[in-house]
C-alpha cells in the first residue's frame, strides 16, 4: 500500500498513520525491540544501550513513553543513535512497514527482539474467533513477518523472541495466547535451521516477572509461592539471558527460561 511521507523537521518523518522519528550519530550495532517503550522492553533498550547499542523503539499506543524513553537514552549516549517507530502489529500492512522503513532510515540491523505482546485469558471454550486472532496476530504472525523481513534485508545478526514458560504445560486459562507463544517457540527453531550461520535465533522464557499493568506486587508474589525458586525473578534474569544470547555467537535455535524453575512444575 502505498503512503505519503511529510518532513516535519529534519528528525521527524511521519507516514499518514505510521511514524519513524530519527537522529544520526556514530555507533556502529543496532536493535529494534518491539514494544520497547514499557515494562520488559524498555528494561532491554536501556541495558542494550548501556552497551553501546543503538536502539529503535517499536510501540503502538504508548507514544509518550516511547517518546520520554528516546530522549532519556539520547541524553544519556549522545553518542549512539535511537529512534522510534509506530505499529501495530495485529495489522499485517503495518507490521509489513517497518523493518522496510526502519532499515532505509537507519542502515541494516544487527538484533531483533520480537518482545511486544498481548496478554488475554479464556479458556478453549470461550474463546472466540476475534480473541484467537488477537493473540495469534500479535504474538505469532507479527514476529512471523519481522523475522522473514529482518532475514531478507538484514542478511545476518540476530533475533531473540520472547515466549513464555507456559508454553511447558497444557493450561488452557490463556489458550489462545499460551498456542501463540508455543507456536512462536516453534517458529524459532524452524527460523534457526533456515537462517544459520548467517543469523542465530534464540527465545527466552520468562515466568513471574512483572506483575500485568492491573495488578500489584503482591499478585506476583502470590503466583511465585508456587514456583521452586519461590520468588518474582524481576528483570535481571532476563538481561542476563539477553547477554548470554548474544555473547554466545555458536548458539542457536535455543530457549532460555528465565522463571525461577517453573517450567518443571510443581514438586509435590
Ligand atoms: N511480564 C511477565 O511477567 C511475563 C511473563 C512471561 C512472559 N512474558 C513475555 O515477555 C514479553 C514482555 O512482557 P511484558 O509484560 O513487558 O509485555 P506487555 O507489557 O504485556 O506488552 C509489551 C508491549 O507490547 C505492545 N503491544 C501490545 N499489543 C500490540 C499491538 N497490537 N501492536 C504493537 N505492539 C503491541 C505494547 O506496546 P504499546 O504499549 O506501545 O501499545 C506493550 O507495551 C512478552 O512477550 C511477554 O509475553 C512476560
């Protein structure tokens, strides 16, 4: 489809319903984390460029956050280059944009974090059509085609997808979204397979991390009650699963679980 690009400023160009905002400077590897601007997305843009990296932002509603976040790093490594780009990824023509987009703004990327989720419960039986496309699209579909479109015009690097460690059990509570995350752990090994040596594919599990944007502390506290490790994990497991992902270069088609143990059930 085809869309009209306006200048609004030397950094800013905005599409009539998707937006890339740049600035150039000197470094040399670059990330696009989807659904970058909250939560365990922006914890993986902060630690990346802590690193060195350049960072893009992927968001979809939250434009401000996405916004505050790109110039908090910008302030903090005036040396390295971060930018911010709109989608959203339940809508294919969107999803199909950005790595095009991103790419002829900012050069070939080195990392893609397929991060950006939704989160919606219902069991088999009351899941409808529209419920069973919403996770799907978003979380299996969208990573689908960001990752055939990083292949084809990155030609190597990596990409980190992020499942979950119910993809272990049969609990059908989030069904749809459990059979998005299952499929997406699949869709890792099948891209590691194709993709090798050139681009490594690897996934990493988190388990009880942050409580959902509704719920407090003490709701996670209560789910890790019943996991071995018997604590949230928080975010460092996380980051510490990143690094090993990307400092490990003969890795690839692996998971990492970052869940204090809950992918091996209960002992008793
Ligand atoms: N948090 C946990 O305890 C936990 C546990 C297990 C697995 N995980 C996995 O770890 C990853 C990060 O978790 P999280 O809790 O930080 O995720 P989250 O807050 O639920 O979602 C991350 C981002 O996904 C984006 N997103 C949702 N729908 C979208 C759409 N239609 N188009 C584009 N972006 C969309 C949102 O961006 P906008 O805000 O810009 O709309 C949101 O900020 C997820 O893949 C999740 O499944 C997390």
């Amino acid at each position: 489809m085809a869309y009209s690009e306006t200048k609004c400023s030397e950094w800013c160009f905005v599409h009539t319903d998707f937006v890339v905002l740049k600035k150039l400077s000197g470094m040399n590897h670059t990330a696009l984390i989807t659904g970058a601007s909250k939560r365990v997305g922006k914890a993986l843009a902060e630690h990346l460029a802590s690193k060195g990296w350049n960072i893009i932002i992927h968001f979809n509603s939250s434009e401000k956050p996405a916004e505050k976040l790109e110039n908090e790093l910008r302030q903090k490594y005036p040396q390295q280059k971060f930018g911010r780009v709109k989608a959203n990824l339940a809508i294919e023509s969107e999803v199909e944009r950005v790595i095009p987009l991103v790419v002829s703004e900012f050069g070939p990327l080195d990392l893609l974090v397929n991060n950006a989720s939704v989160f919606n419960p219902g069991y088999l039986k009351e899941t409808d059509a529209q419920l069973f496309d919403s996770q799907i699209n978003v979380n299996l579909k969208a990573p689908f085609l960001l990752m055939r479109d990083f292949a084809s015009h990155c030609k190597k690097g990596n990409i980190i997808n992020f499942v979950d460690t119910r993809i272990t059990t049969n609990k059908s509570n989030f069904a749809a979204y459990s059979l998005s995350k299952k499929g997406l752990w699949e869709l890792t090994k099948m891209a590691a397979l194709e993709f090798a040596p050139e681009i490594r594919v690897n996934a990493i599990a988190p388990g009880v991390t942050l409580p959902p944007e509704d719920k407090d502390e003490k709701y996670l506290w209560n789910l890790a009650k019943n996991i071995p490790m018997k604590k949230p994990g928080g975010l460092e497991p996380i980051l510490k699963s990143l690094d090993f992902i990307l400092e490990n270069d003969h890795l690839t088609g692996q998971l990492l679980f970052a869940d204090g143990g809950e992918n091996l059930g209960q002992n008793a």
